[in-house]
C-alpha cells in the first residue's frame, strides 16, 4: 500500500516537530520527522533499537557518545543500540529527515545524562 507524509498518522513531539509514521511495525519503524529551526531532541539512548537517521532537507547536526556530525541532504548515520544521541536543528530552516528503526524503538528510550 502507497503511503506518504500526507497520508500517515501524524503526531507531534518536542518543540513544535512532527513525526509521520511511514511503517509502524514491532520489528521495523520508518518515521519521516520535521524539526524547526533551533530545535532538539532530548539526549538518550535505546537499549535494543538500532537506528539509521537519513536527511532528506535541511541541515541535522547528531551528537553520537559525544562527538557531533554534521548531515547534509542525502547523508545519514547509524546509531547503534546503548549509544547515547540527541538531533538538533542548528540551522535557520526545517530539516526533514526519516529516521529507521529495527526493532521498534517505541518502549525503549532511555534518558542519558
């Protein structure tokens, strides 16, 4: 079944940032997110997930276990599982980016310090 940002469930997180669940499985997540200009996530981990971060537009900086990498349009990252992260927005315009995660990271967040 076709689906895209404008037909998935929608809900809203952190600062004004959005999340369009593209596939909502217990083993497979694939979540399209929108961040505006100046915002983060809070810096955590997850315990089983691992995740692949992939900018679709604008500019994502990705704290990783305390170094910091810059994604360009079309670059990503993975991010294996007990690796604390945070995203940010450190730019003036939205970022769009799809974020993957096997299994579902929905459960397993864990605030890291």
């Amino acid at each position: 079944m076709k689906i895209s940002k404008h037909t998935a469930e929608h809900y809203l997180w952190g600062q004004q940032c959005d999340g369009w669940h593209l596939v909502k499985h217990q083993d497979l997540s694939v979540i399209h997110e929108r961040m505006p200009a100046g915002t983060s996530e809070v810096r955590h981990y997850h315990e089983r997930a691992r995740q692949f971060f992939f900018v679709l537009s604008g500019t994502a900086t990705l704290e990783i276990d305390g170094t910091e990498i810059v994604l360009h349009p079309h670059e990503g990252v993975e991010v294996p599982p007990l690796a604390p992260h945070q995203m940010m927005n450190k730019s003036n315009g939205d970022l769009e980016f799809l974020v993957v995660s096997q299994p579902t990271s929905k459960g397993d967040r864990v605030l890291a310090d």
